[in-house]
C-alpha cells in the first residue's frame, strides 16, 4: 500500500533499547512536517508477532508528543520473514519510500546492519536515501541519485540530503592528532641518533 501524497521514512528496527534511539533520530533528522515515518519489525516466526507488537508499539507511543509537535505520522508494522534485509526492501518499494534507516545496537553487529544498508541501497531506486546509523551518527550512507554528501543539491531536504560533517571533522582532527605524534616520535628519534656523536665531539675536545 502506498500513502498517498506522503513522504515516507522506512525505519528498521529490532526488539531493544537502541531501537528508540534510532526512531528519535528519524524523527528528528529524516522527518519533516506532513512526513510518514514506519517502524518495521521484522519477526522470524509468527508465533512472536503480536508479542512483538506490543513492545513496538510502546516505542511508537514514546515519540507521540514529538509527532505532533512536528506534524510527522509515526505508524509500526510487524512482518514475519526469514530476511529482514528483504522484508525491508519489500516494504520500502511498497511504500515508494524516500528513505530507509537501519541502526545497530553493539559493535559486533555493525557489520550486519551496515551489510543490510547496503543491501538496500543496492536494490532499491537511486532516489531513495539508505543510512546506516550506530550511536547516533552515520556510519554508511548511499546519497538519493548519487549525490555526493555535503554537496547542496535537494534543499528541500537539507536533515537527509546532506551527512553530519561532524564525522568528517571529527576523523579530519584525529588524523592530525596522530601526525603531530609521529612527528613527535621521529624527533625523539633523531635526537637520540645525534647523542652518541654530541658526547664523542666533547670527548675529543676535552
């Protein structure tokens, strides 16, 4: 089913903690006013969905204040699959999604999520945004109609269109943190190379 005149954010999500986290990071950086946000989960046996109904809709109830305030729709589903990466896909072509967002909750699973983020990306349309976000920040990220990010291109969606440049600065200070180290080291190095000839020249003059 498509909603009609919406754009839709496709969340992925799993039965944890982090998974509210990574719903109020959709709502607050992909959403916009009059936007769909839909928080899948997908289940590997039938028997836990409406369990798992439960606690996803609890997580929906959450963010409700924060729906209205920014006029977002926030709605859950429940499937049942063998491949979350496929449902995913599945439900984001239904949907005509305009972005997809996946998160992980431990470091020992980011390869997963970023593999299903890829995954996404690789299947579904080039106008669709696929992010991959651990601990708040974006850890993959495939640009709607292979924009570069950080480029100005859709203005109309300046929160998806463009990454967080604080990973970018981040990673550019700690490459010139680890320079000034080396630097550091190499002068250590040399000095103590120069040592040995320094106390022979004293020697000699004495």
């Amino acid at each position: 089913m498509i909603l009609e005149e919406k754009n839709v954010v496709l969340v992925g999500i799993k039965i944890d903690g982090q998974s509210r986290e990574l719903l109020g990071w959709a709502l607050a950086k992909a959403a916009e006013a009059g936007d769909c946000v839909i928080a899948v989960h997908v289940c590997r046996s039938s028997d836990e969905t409406l369990k798992d109904k439960s606690i996803v809709d609890s997580y929906i109830e959450a963010y409700e204040g924060l729906c209205n305030t920014k006029k977002v729709d926030l709605i859950s589903q429940v499937l049942t699959g063998s491949s979350i990466r496929k449902a995913l896909v599945k439900e984001a072509k239904n949907h005509e999604t305009m972005a997809v967002v996946v998160g992980t909750s431990k470091p020992d699973t980011l390869g997963v999520w970023e593999s299903t983020a890829k995954y996404c990306a690789k299947k579904l349309p080039p106008s669709t945004d696929v992010v991959a976000i651990n601990k708040g920040k974006i850890v993959y990220r495939r640009c709607p109609n292979n924009e570069q990010p950080g480029l100005a291109g859709d203005d109309s969606r300046p929160s998806v269109s463009r990454i967080d440049n604080t990973i970018l600065e981040e990673k550019a200070n700690l490459n010139l943190v680890t320079l000034r180290r080396i630097q550091k080291l190499l002068n250590h190095f040399l000095i103590w190379l120069r040592a040995p000839k320094l106390v022979l020249c004293i020697a000699m003059k004495t």
